[in-house]
C-alpha cells in the first residue's frame, strides 16, 4: 500500500493524521517503561529473595505485553501504510510474518502471566484472629491493589480489617477489601488481553486476505460488527481502571483504543485503494 489522503481530503490534513498517529505509538512506547519499572518495584515484594525462569512472566506479564504489542503495531503500520504491496514479498514477506508470529506467542505468553496473577489472589491463607499490629516484626508486606505493596508497619496495620489472608507462597498479607479490589484489576487484565488477541486474530485475517486480492467489502462488514464488540469490551476495560484508580492501566488501554483507530483507518484506506485500481474503466 502507498500512503493516500484520499480519505483526508488534503495534505495537510494527512500530514496531521500522521503526526498524531506515530505521537500515540511513542506515547506507547514510553508506557513498555512506565509498566517496567511499576513491576520492578512489585519484585521487590513478590520475589524478593530470587526469581526463577518460570516466574519471570508472572512478574513482567504488563511489561512483555505491551514490548509484544508495541512491536506488532509498529509490523502492521509497515504492512498497511508504509510498505507497497509488490514491496510485501519474498524475504520481506516472511520476515514480517515471521516477527509477527514471534510477537503473537509472546502475547500469549504474557496471557499466562495475567493468569498467574489471578490464581495468586485466589490461593489464600486463611489467618483468623490475626492482629497486624503484633506482627510488624515479621517483616511482613500488606497489598494494596494490584502490583501495589507496602510494608507492614505502625502506620498502615490499624487499617486493615479483621478478614485477613496471606497469599500463599509470598510473605504478603492482605483484607477482604484489598484483595476485592486487586482481583478486579486482574479480572479487567485477563478480558482486556483476551480481547486485544481476538482483535488482532481478526486484523491478521483482514491483512492475509488483502494482500490475496480477497478482502471484499462484504468480509469487512462481518468483521466490522465483530471487532465493535471487542472494543466494546476494551473500551468497558478502560473505563473500569478510570473508575478503580489504576492510572497507567486506565491511559494505556485509550492509547492502545487510539493507535488501533490508525491501523483499521490504514486497513480501510488499503482496501479501498485496491477496489478503486481494480476498478474497470
């Protein structure tokens, strides 16, 4: 595909679409740190005394997701605006499917990840008629919400509530409260990237058939309706971190909506470009 402003109406405006366009994929980029070094302060609690290899997705599922997504956004945005079509071809072709796959099993990966987050604040020690206060000493964390701790100290462990749990495997406490809280934000987590992997599904499928010359008008409706209902859903996710206070999760899932805006725009422009030069004269 050749970049167009047939849907722009002028230059200047496509020059602004783009401007705006590789804006949110730096923004994105920024984020990969942002959740790197939220994560790297949460190993301070979770795995303090190592990490093993297995326990590396569980601690870094954010990070190695979003690196995954940011890299699969930057391939697509070669495949629908950058690259020509006869440029798509040969070495060049696999190359970019071959990233693509290598960027598809990290997401899945990371999926596992949220996963294992999840099951953690499911596999709790009960610790009936247990007082905070008295246990200072232990060297105790308390969670706060999720990939958030805190030392157990004078200041924090009057406010805890009676139901106290311990997650197994870790030296962490945590209320009723706090883990209602913390399972939420997983929940969001697992339906958020299940989501985005069933989009990208659908864009490969969209992508593969263009670049065949099969990618009709009526194949677009069907996909139109079921990528509606999976943003949807990541537009209810984001929504939920706004309302819960998770910050970072709540400005990264609106850039991702955003930056996905580019790349259906990119898909539309592409098949329309196609059926105007197959057009007859």
């Amino acid at each position: 595909m050749t970049s167009s402003t047939s849907i722009f109406g002028s230059t200047n405006r496509y020059r602004v679409f783009t401007w705006v366009k590789y804006l949110t994929y730096a923004l994105l980029s920024v984020n990969i740190y942002l959740f790197l070094q939220q994560e790297l302060t949460a190993l301070e609690y979770t795995f303090a005394d190592g990490i093993e290899p297995g326990q590396i997705i569980q601690s870094f599922s954010a990070t190695i997701d979003t690196g995954s997504w940011v890299l699969l956004l930057l391939l697509f945005e070669l495949e629908t605006s950058v690259l020509n079509d006869s440029q798509i071809r040969g070495v060049t072709k696999w190359m970019l499917h071959g990233v693509r796959g290598i960027c598809y099993i990290a997401i899945a990966y990371a999926f596992t990840g949220y996963y294992a987050e999840l099951v953690a604040l499911y596999n709790l020690i009960p610790m009936p008629s247990f007082d905070p206060c008295s246990a200072i000493a232990q060297n105790l964390s308390i969670l706060v919400t999720l990939d958030e701790y805190s030392p157990l100290d004078a200041s924090n462990c009057a406010s805890m509530s009676s139901l106290v749990y311990r997650l197994e495997g870790f030296e962490i406490i945590a209320d009723d409260q706090a883990l209602q809280v913390a399972r939420g934000l997983a929940w969001a987590d697992i339906l958020n990237a299940g989501a985005w992997i069933l989009v990208v599904i659908v864009l490969e499928v969209e992508v593969r058939l263009q670049l065949r010359g099969n990618l009709s008008d009526k194949i677009m409706d069907g996909t139109k309706f079921v990528k509606l209902a999976l943003y949807g859903t990541l537009f209810c996710a984001a929504l939920y971190w706004g309302y819960a206070g998770a910050f970072l999760d709540f400005w990264d899932a609106c850039l991702w909506l955003f930056a996905f805006i580019f790349i259906e725009l990119n898909v539309f422009e592409w098949q329309n470009e196609t059926s105007r030069e197959g057009a007859p004269i």
